[in-house]
C-alpha cells in the first residue's frame, strides 16, 4: 500500500479513508486505510 | 415542525444561535477540526474519500488550506454526494474559508485535489466541524 500521496492523515476518532489518485482522468493507484 | 423551525432561524438568526448554544451544552458539544497533508504530483488529483464515524455526524464550519505555492491548485468538494466547492483555485482570498451556515455531512465526505503546475506539491487541508451525536441529528430529523 503506497503512502507516498499521504503525509498526514488526522481526525479525532478512527475513520477509513480512501485514496485514488487520478492522472488524465484515469485512477492510477486508490487504496484504502484505517487512520486516526 | 422541523421546516417550521428552519424558517423561524432564518427569520431571527439569533434563535438559532441560542438554540444551537443550549444544544452544544446539553450534549457537550465541541469544535473538532480533521487533516489531510497530501503530496499532489504535477498534473495529477488526488482524490480521498472520507467516512463519517457511525455515531456523529459533522457540522462543517469551514476549511484552512496550506500550499507551498498559490494559485495553481483546485479543490472540489462533495459532502454525501452532494457538491459544496467545485473547482475552487486555492488563493489568499481561499486560505481560510468559513461557511455563513454549518453544511451538514451524514454519512461521507470526498475531496478532489488537482495539482496543474509542472512541479508536484503538498497541499494541508483542514475541515473545522462540530461533531454532533447521530442519535440526536436522528431525532430532531423525524420532528
């Protein structure tokens, strides 16, 4: 799981977060992670 | 009842003020703020997809962006499907942004950073909100 697009992630309570990252309008990554 | 109530708020702000202020210290409620700190690469947008904890829900009251350079990143917005900010340059007139009336998020918010220099950069954004129990939200929702 890449991390490299997400320096900090920060929220009070434990949440799920997805991340895609899009180029030309296409997803070229997405992944998704429990941060709190 | 609850249309009735909106109106009345509308009609005399300072009732919705007192409302919300015995509201916020019935239920203890307090000002949260979340952070995303992401790496956008040159001509590319991250997209992040957020989950509302099951048992509140969020007031947004506004946002607080960082860039390490104006002018040449977009933010769009969605709470719960729903478009708040579309294609919004973060500028100096951006940096701090408050909503007139808190946006309500139920279920999920979504942030689309879009990166349109040559050179990646980081963009800090932060959601101020009020969490507000859900229970609560549920039951002045059905009045």
């Amino acid at each position: 799981m890449s991390e490299k697009y997400v320096k900090k992630a920060s929220f009070p309570q434990s949440i799920k977060v997805e991340i895609k990252v899009i180029k030309e309008g296409e997803v070229i990554e997405s992944y998704i992670r429990e941060v709190s | 009842m609850s249309l009735i109530l909106e109106r009345l708020v509308k009609e005399l702000p300072q009732l919705g003020d007192i409302l919300y202020s015995i509201i916020q210290r019935k239920y203890d409620i307090k000002d949260s703020i979340w952070e995303l700190s992401l790496v956008v690469p040159a001509g590319q947008t991250i997209y992040a997809k957020v989950d509302v904890p099951k048992d509140i829900i969020y007031f947004e009251r506004g946002y607080e962006f960082d860039v390490d350079k104006l002018g040449v990143i977009s933010f769009t917005h969605y709470h719960d499907g729903r478009l708040i900010m579309k294609d919004i340059t973060i500028d100096d007139s951006i940096l701090s942004f408050r909503y007139s009336t808190p946006e309500i998020c139920v279920n999920y918010f979504e942030v689309y950073v879009t990166n349109n220099d040559t050179v990646d950069h980081t963009v800090k954004v932060k959601g101020l909100y009020k969490a507000v129990p859900r229970e609560l939200y549920d039951r002045v929702r059905v009045l």
